[in-house]
C-alpha cells in the first residue's frame, strides 16, 4: 500500500497502534497474540502478529516468531532468549507499507 512520506518517521518507519490502543482516525491496527509451546525452563512460544486495515477490517499481513527462553546456566542475570526470524515485525510493515 502506498501511503504519503509525512506517514513515515525519521527511519522511515511507520507507527500502526495495537488494536486496542487504536484511535478512531487511525486507518491502520494490529492484533498480536501469544502461544506458550512448552511451558517451564526453558520455554518455547510463538508471538503471532496480524496487520489490519481499519475501513473493512481487511488482513493486510500476518508474521509469526518462535521465542526460546531460558535453559541456559541459573545465576543472577537474564535468562538467555532466543528469536527465530529475527526482524518479522519491521519487515512485515515495510512489505505492507511503501512510501509514495
């Protein structure tokens, strides 16, 4: 979709508002959900990501990402985590969205 240069940042980037967090003007939403795989150390979950058109309610694109976390040596720091694909959330807008 083609959408004018001011919708993007300075990255060229643009913002889309959770579904819940969308405001009546906002053309554009996502729903994300959360699926625990194996529960417990370490545990496996996938993050689901799914891009709406506000108008018709129309699915523009959808991204799912595997997590891995914990299982690594116990201690005081953070358990390890691990993505697989690493960047589906930018990449998926930036598939969906183009500047004009």
């Amino acid at each position: 979709m083609k959408l004018p240069a001011e919708r993007f940042d300075q990255y060229g980037q643009i913002q889309i508002p959770a579904e819940w967090l969308a405001k009546p003007e906002d053309e554009y939403f996502y729903k994300g959900s959360t699926s625990y795989l194996t529960k417990g150390n370490p545990e496996l979950l996938q993050l689901r990501t799914l891009m709406y058109r506000k108008s018709d309610n129309k699915l523009l694109g959808e991204s799912t990402v595997y997590m891995r976390r914990g299982g690594g040596i116990p201690g005081p720091w953070h358990m390890p985590a691990f993505i697989c694909p690493q960047k589906t959330d930018v990449d998926m807008k930036e598939q969906i969205f183009i500047k004009e």
